[in-house]
C-alpha cells in the first residue's frame, strides 16, 4: 500500500477500504506519511467527501491512534455531551450538574477558546484553583465519587486528529463535513463515554452557518457514534444570537450559577431542561424524554443541580463558595459600560459571532493556541431578538479593561444589531433532533 | 498576505492574482512557505482549475524563480523543441540537425526518462563519451560555433518547478493541465529559446490520453509562452502506437541516423519533415512551412543533417564515428528474439504504453530517479497499426539481457496488440496545430 495511491483514489471520487484509511492515519500518526502527503489527501477529501462508512472508519482509526479510555469499570453507563461551539455556549457547566445531579455519571474531556467560539475549560478556570488536569485515576476516582468530572484532554487522546486538526488549520481544509465529524467523534470514542448527546449549533456565531450543513454534519456524527457502537444522539440548535445573555468566561460562570439556582435566563433554561431531560432518557434513567425533563427541572429547583456544581469545583481544587459568592470571588473588569440603542424597534438581529470576536478583541478569547486570557471581560446583553426597545435603553453591557477598549468594543457591537419596525418572534433554540 | 488564504481563495474558485501567485512560488522555493501548504494548494488547483492569465503568471513566476538564460547575444533567433514525453520518441535526436542545418541554431535543455516515457538524454548517453553536462559558457560556445546543443538543466534552472513537480508526484497532483503546462513553459522560458514548437502527445503511450485534454493543454501552453513574449505553436500528435519502429535508447540513436541519413520510416520522416518545416517558418528563415519542409527534406537529403549531427556529437564529447559504424559502437544485447504473430490480421492495436513498461522491465527506463539504465535493451517493431500480417510472421524484435527476460517481455508485448478481419487505415500522426 503507497500514500500516494491512496490520496489518488480519494481525489478520483474513489470509496476507501478500513485498511487503506487505517494505513493513512497510523501512518501519518507515527510520522512515516508525511505532512505534505496528509496536506493532499485532506483537501480531497475536501472535494470528494467520505461516505459515512467511510468516516466511521476514519474516526474509529483516529480513536485508536492513541490511547481509549474504559471507563465500565466506573458505571455500567457514563454520559458525555459535546458542543460544536458557539457564543455564549455555558450548556456544559450545568448540564453536567443537573444530569450527575439526577444520578446519572458525566465524564468529559473539553478543549479552549479558539477565534470567535469559547471553550469550557476557559470558562471553569474563571474560578480561583479550579483545574482541569487530572491522571486518569483521578479521573476515574472523581467521577465514582462525585459524578461529574471536566478535564482536559490528555496529550495521548487520539493524537491523530491533533496532528491533523493543526494540519487542517494551515492548508484551509477545516471546513469539511467528514473531516469536522472524525474529528469531534474520535475524542469522543477514545474518552469512553457510553451514551453522548451532541450540540450542532446552527447560525452567524457557529462554523456551520446553513441549517442543511448543520443537520448533515449532526447526521454523520450519529451515525459514526451508532457504527462504532456508542448511544448517540444530536440536537441542531440555534446560534444566530448568544446563547443566555453572558458572553465571556467569569460572566458565563455566573449566569451558569444563576441557572443552577433557578435564575437563569428562560431561553437557556429551557433548552437545558430539554437536553438534560433527552440525556437521561438515552441513558436509562427515565421512561420517557418528558419524565428525564421534568426530574432535571427538579435538580434545579431543590437545589441539587448546585450542590453537584459546588462538590464538582471543589474536587478539582476550585473554591466552593464561589457558588454563594460569584461577585466576590470571580474576577471582576474595571470598566462596565452600557451600549444603548440607536432606536427605537424590535431586535430583528443581535449577531452572536460579532460578540465572539468583540469578547477576543476584550481580551477575553485567543487569535492563537496559547494566548492568555483574561477572564473578566465580555458583556451582558440586556434585549435580544425579539425584544420592543426604545432609542436610549441599553442594548448591553460591556465588560472591559479600559474606558477605550469599551469603546471599540461599542463600535463594532453596534454592527451585530439590527431592528424592525414590526413585531418579531425570537428564534426557536431546538432546530432538530437526530436520533 | 497569508499561504493559508491563498489556498483558501483558490480551494473556493476564486482567481488568484499575480503578487499572490508570485508570493506564494518565491515563498515555497525560498522553504518559507512549508510542502504541506503546497500540496493542500496543488490539490485545491487540481480541482479548481487555472485561467490562462493564472497559469501564466504562475509559469512565469517559476521562471524567475532561478537563473534565467539571455541567448539574445549568441544569435537573433534561438529555436527549442519540446516533447510532452511518448514511447519511441526520437523526434529531438532528429529534428535538431535538420533545423539547425538549416542555418536554424537550436538550443534545448533536456531531461532523462521516468515511467514508460523515455528521455533524451538517455538516448544520446548510448553514444561513446558524449554528456549533457555543459557550463552556460560552453552552451553558447557551442550554439555559437555547431549552431545545435542539447544540455542537461542545471540545478538552478526553474527551482520552484524542480521542487513542485517532485512534490507532486507523491501527492497525486500530477494530472492537472496549469500544473503540467506552468512546469513545461518555466524551463522553456528561463532556458531563454525565442521560438518554442511544442509537440503533445496523445494517445494510449502519453500523460494525455484524449485528444480533448490534448487540445486543451497544447492551448494553454501557447497562451503562455504568447503572453510571455516567445513566438510559440504546438502541434498534437498521435502517440497510440510507437514513433517510427524503434524503442530503447541506443536503438532509438540508431534509428535517428538513419532518419538522417534518409533511411527512415516513413511516418517519422514525414513527421520530421513537417516539423522542421513548421519550425524553420517560426524562426523567419523562409517564407511558408511548404518551403520549409523543402528546405528541411534537403538537410536529410544532401547529408548536411547527418553531419551536423555529427558534429554535435562530436562537440559534447561523443565518438563521431557512430554515425558511420553505429552498429559496431552502439552497445548491443545480448539475446535478440522476434515475437511471431499468434493470427492472420491487419494489425488494429499496437499499444504504446505497454511498449514504454516492456523497456523498463527490460532495464532500458527507469521506475525511480536515478535508476541506472541499461542503454542496450529494447524493441524494434516489424510491423505498425494498418498492416497486413500472417500468423508466424514477426510482429517485433525483443532486444534483452537474458531469454528469460526476452520471454517475459514476449508474453506481456502479446496484449498489446490487436488484430482486425478487414483492413485498417493507420493513423494519423500529425492530429491537430495550434499556433
């Protein structure tokens, strides 16, 4: 078997057996297919696609590469949920809480902020001591004890789709349905979770902007999840707007605990009430979607959603009582300013990509792997779409490091909103689910 | 200005601009711009294709990407051929001394053969003692005084081409028209030749095996080396079965003197003619093709072409007596058996590519750069598309090191040919001019 044959099939519109794929990946894995050759067969696959056959092989080689987590020795059953990411994007820091919360174990591996879109892990470290490196016997320990466990992913995590992601980063083949699907998938696998409940977001402040290439994307991811044997499902959800109303790491901390204490806002609520009802449907813990809904709402208004969050904190080195105290303890900007609306209308538009981007111009996110960050800044929006607003209320508040820094970040917010003179609905969050 | 952007841009169909173009060549020659971006974007134009204007700019990029030769002080007008590459193809051992008996100067860089396609330089090292390997200095020296050279290229001739086309080759971006013809008419135009005809070989024995991408191909070249400043024509012709009747490298030379001393086969002698012709007309020595054909008959006619092929030889180092004693000072094999037609027929097929692999595996081409190659071996036909033949009559003579080889050569030479019930007319050599 040559590289160079395989990358020919594939750029003939050919269909690639399990052991040519498996030749590819372990081969450029272990360095003997060089970059250039891997460079050449992704921008193929760019062009010819895969067939989900085709994928699944791909992800379950790339699961392989490096090291796959068993975690049947910790639960019969462990969820996972994973989000292709967004603005405003905190579903993970409570649905984790509520899911453990309903008995149910949550073991997940998260990754950083990169561009527009916010990273779990950036968001927890908002609070002072928590950390998201643990051994895989912490790991383990943490997830029979408490239930719920958020870590980084570890370097021997299908170190495949780590050389080809930077790969794929500077030859402009990220794009590619396949190439999103395996990658997302193969951490999924190796990080052995049973049952996985995936978030498509769909809209401006998402990678995919069409609700075609979304629910494509969402039907190749379970069907790979079923073809390698896994429980899987995908919701396509809206992120044409923010998520909730905090955009920023310490501000989507507090919402998150607001949200676990019942007084979140009532779009994410909602959403999270319906994911988490979802999660412990596929997982056995409730006969029906209604039921596992209406037992997460429970965690939520008995407060064992928060008390999961709060053990879950402190058992990775976080300060507990951020949960009583977020103001105090979590990282505060200097200046808050308000934007206010130009006029008077309805929100027709509150574009959620512009406040990714304003939140990296802030301080808040990276333009490169390895940036720091600063945890303080983002903004709150005050309306969105849908909203009647009048000239001079505040559309939002912005959180930053300098009276100047806001200002920009005014500018360019002004853009991201539009208004209508007539009555608009606001956007339904669940698009489509793909069981 | 950023690599990634400009694969993205061209992996979208966009047309990229000359100081993208030129930025990204000078950046992949000079090692700034990685292989790995190069082969993402080889990939990306072999999908999305080239106009003219880019293939230009591309092509004259690579151009200035090293050296590039002024001849404008050894004569007005200097004359190169370029061959696409096919099986039996003696037309440069040929075509040089007749045009440049025609008071013509023809100065050409050649390459040496890979795959079934055999190469020049190859060919001529069958001569006792003679080398490509001449000094810009020498070059001229002898284009001055013998009014023909043929030089192998300099290291420093086109890079950038040097570089892409071997990262091409293990990316399987071999087959794209701007590739091929930006790889040509770089080294055609940093070799510094005023005048370039073009010969694209069609068929089952060329990289061109429709006469479509032929056109297309030959097309865009002229569009180049027009655009480019440098009278150019090409001529596409039919390379299914063999050039004239001999394959293998000192064959081919020996075939070659014959041509010029006016014992050739027709087909070639008429193709020759033609060519010359075509040629001689370009570079403003006569008044019309028809009487550059005249002229060009006369060189093989009067011994004028078989002497300055002498002295061609003679200058880059060969023994001249080749051309009265080519039998006693060309290496011969050591078995020669002829391969008997199995059938009555008129011959349909006599497949070219099969013809070129035969001669590898005989020793006399090479799978991979810098195989050693054995000048002797090879094949001389009996028989060509068109004739009548009898059952036991010879269909070819297999020139080998070994019977076992010569039999393993018979066997696999067997399916390259076909038989008809009715007459069959040969084909047409010369298919199509573009100027």
């Amino acid at each position: 078997m040559r590289a160079v044959d395989i990358i020919q099939r594939k750029r003939d519109g050919e269909e690639l057996s399990a052991d040519e794929i498996d030749f590819f990946i372990q081969g450029y894995t272990r360095g003997d297919i060089p970059d250039y050759q891997a460079a050449a067969w992704c921008m193929a696959v760019y062009f010819q696609g895969m067939t989900h056959r085709e994928t699944t092989d791909l992800t379950l080689s790339m699961a392989r590469s490096g090291r796959q987590l068993d975690l049947s020795d910790v639960a019969d059953v462990v969820a996972d949920k994973h989000s292709t990411g967004g603005v405003g994007d905190k579903v993970t820091l409570i649905l984790g809480p509520m899911v453990a919360a309903a008995g149910q174990p949550v073991g997940k591996m998260s990754g950083r902020g990169l561009g527009f879109s916010g990273g779990t892990l950036d968001k927890l470290e908002s609070i002072p001591g928590w950390s998201p490196e643990l051994s895989t016997q912490a790991f383990k320990e943490q997830l029979r004890r408490v239930g719920l466990v958020v870590a980084g992913q570890t370097e021997d995590l299908a170190p495949a789709d780590k050389k080809l992601y930077a790969l794929r980063d500077v030859t402009a083949t990220v794009p590619s349905l396949p190439l999103i699907a395996s990658s997302v998938m193969s951490k999924k696998l190796a990080a052995g979770a049973h049952v996985i409940l995936l978030d498509v977001k769909v809209g401006e402040g998402a990678f995919m902007r069409t609700l075609e290439r979304a629910v494509e994307l969402a039907e190749i991811m379970v069907a790979i999840g079923k073809l390698a044997g896994r429980k899987v499902a995908a919701r396509v959800t809206d992120m044409n707007q923010p998520l909730g109303r905090a955009v920023g790491n310490a501000l989507e901390v507090k919402e998150a605990i607001a949200t676990l204490r019942g007084q979140g806002p009532d779009d994410l609520t909602r959403l999270l009430v319906a994911e988490a009802g979802h999660l412990l449907h596929m997982c056995g813990k409730v006969a029906s979607e209604e039921e596992g809904e209406a037992r997460a709402r429970r965690t939520l208004e008995d407060g064992r959603a928060l008390a999961k969050f709060r053990a879950f904190v402190e058992a990775q080195g976080g300060d507990p009582t951020v949960v009583e105290k977020p103001d105090r303890l979590l990282p505060k900007a200097d200046v808050v300013r308000p934007l206010l609306s130009p006029r008077d209308g309805w929100l027709s538009r509150v574009n959620a990509r512009t406040f990714g981007e304003v939140t990296v111009h802030l301080g808040g996110g990276r333009e490169r792997k390895g940036d720091p960050i600063d945890h303080s800044v983002g903004i709150v929006l005050a309306a969105k779409i849908g909203d009647r607003i009048e000239q001079g209320q505040p559309l939002c508040y912005i959180h930053a490091r300098t009276e100047t820094e806001a200002q920009t970040a005014a500018e360019a917010l002004l853009e991201a909103y539009d208004w209508s003179e007539t009555p608009v609905a606001p956007p339904r969050l669940i698009k489509r689910t793909i069981r």
